[in-house]
C-alpha cells in the first residue's frame, strides 16, 4: 500500500463500505474509475450458480468519476480503495430501489382497491414508476453519491501483482 498524505483514510468510519478500483483516466482534477459491477463474486461460494455472476461476466465495467482530493499522486493502472458512509449508501439504495417500489406498490394497490382492471392498474403504474426515478436520475446527475466517495488509499500499477512473477 502506497499512501502519499498520512491523513487519508484516518477517520474512516466503521459502518463505511470501501472497494478497490482500478484508474483507468486521470484529467483535470478528476479520477475515472473501472467499477466492476460483481466485484465479490470472485470470493462467493455461490458464484458458479449465480445468475448475477453469469449475466455481468459480459458486461463492461461502469465508470465511476470522482474528485482527486490534493496530495494524491494517481496515475491511469493504479488501483485505489475508495470508500462511502453506510448511511450515504442506504440513502441512495433507497432512492434507487425503495422509493419506485414503493410507488408502483401502493398504485397497484390502490387500483385494486378502486375495482380497475389489471390493465388500467398496470397502465397507472408505468408514469407513477417514471416519476418515481426522477429522484435518483436528479441525485445521479448531480453526482450526490460521488462527492461522499473519497479515496483511503492508492496502490500504484507497479506495485499491484502479474501474473505469472
């Protein structure tokens, strides 16, 4: 582990989710980061009967822009430990999944209850289900999530394991 300021990482909080990504671009002042969507699918008894792991081995890997905090020497190949409080994490899971769930949910509830077909409750859904997004588009959009990531610790390219050495 290579850490270029004493003061990353010191107060990381327990209840905080940390990841080691990879820098695939460093520019003016921001770092993009490979996220591999099934990151612990490598270490989970489960994976070879897992229908997560076999969709997402095709898949690419989501980039994630963050903020290069000062004092950090990163260059594209290194590898960082980035890291979120829990509780910013929930908020945004929530907003995410919980709050257009719970939209459609209580829609097609009320539908049924108000006697309308299972086509016009399906119909009242889909807007409901729109709407219901607009929150996590407007958070993701103006990078919410990504401000409250901040980076632990840089493990320069060369110092990462090849294979084969």
């Amino acid at each position: 582990m290579h850490r270029q300021d004493d003061s990353l990482g010191d107060d990381l909080a327990p209840r905080a989710l940390s990841e080691r990504l990879r820098v695939i671009a460093v520019s003016g002042g921001r770092l993009h980061l490979a996220a591999d969507r099934a990151a612990g699918c490598a270490a989970c008894a489960m994976r070879k009967g897992c229908g997560a792991a076999a969709l997402s081995a095709g898949v690419r890997p989501a980039v994630i822009e963050i903020a290069c905090p000062a004092g950090i020497l990163v260059a594209p190949g290194d590898e960082v430990e980035v890291s979120i409080p829990g509780g910013r994490f929930l908020a945004a899971v929530g907003l995410a999944y919980l709050l257009p769930t719970m939209a459609v949910v209580i829609v097609a509830a009320l539908s049924l209850a108000l006697g309308l077909s299972d086509l016009w409750a399906a119909l009242l859904c889909l807007p409901v289900l729109a709407l219901a997004l607009v929150p996590a588009a407007r958070a993701e959009r103006r990078g919410r999530l990504s401000r409250a990531m901040r980076i632990d610790a840089v493990y320069p390219a060369a110092s990462l394991p090849r294979c084969g050495t």
